[in-house]
C-alpha cells in the first residue's frame, strides 16, 4: 500500500508514542489536531486532510474518515492496535 502523508503521520505518531504508557485513541487525537493546526499556523496548510469536530474529551478527526484510514492500516498490516487495561 502506498501511504499518503496522513497515513504516514499516523504511523509516525503511532511509533513515537508507543511506549507511552498513557498512549491511546484520545493521545493520537489530540497529537494530530495540534500537528495540524501549528502546520497551519506556520505553513498555511494542514498536514492531514481530515476535518474536526468537537469531542467531550477534545477534538478528533470525523469518524468516517478517521476509522478508514485506520483499517486501512490494519489490514495492511502496517498498525497493529492492542487493547490494555489501564487503571
């Protein structure tokens, strides 16, 4: 599969923050709105294409564009997403 520059990013964040042991769903969200605006805010554009919308807990990518990318990833093979309990 060739990854674009949001599925790179993604996968990018994904790796940096791996070993976070608060790392998950809402980090990533928050991680790829602040890439996005502070690239906007230096640069005029975004990097990714997705668009935000507000969250209880902040805001996130439309879940129809977000969770496309995602299994998109998934099944290539290139994110693997595990599921830890976290108290």
């Amino acid at each position: 599969m060739m990854a674009g520059k949001t599925e790179e990013l993604i996968l990018y964040v994904s790796t940096k923050l791996q070993n976070d042991p608060h790392y998950g769903a809402i980090k990533l969200n928050k991680a790829l709105y602040y890439i996005d605006n502070i690239h906007f805010a230096k640069y005029g554009t975004p990097v990714t294409d997705f668009k935000y919308i507000k969250q209880e807990m902040g805001p996130t990518p439309k879940p129809a564009e977000f969770f496309t990318i995602i299994n998109s990833l998934k099944e290539s093979g290139e994110l693997e997403i595990a599921k830890e309990e976290n108290f």
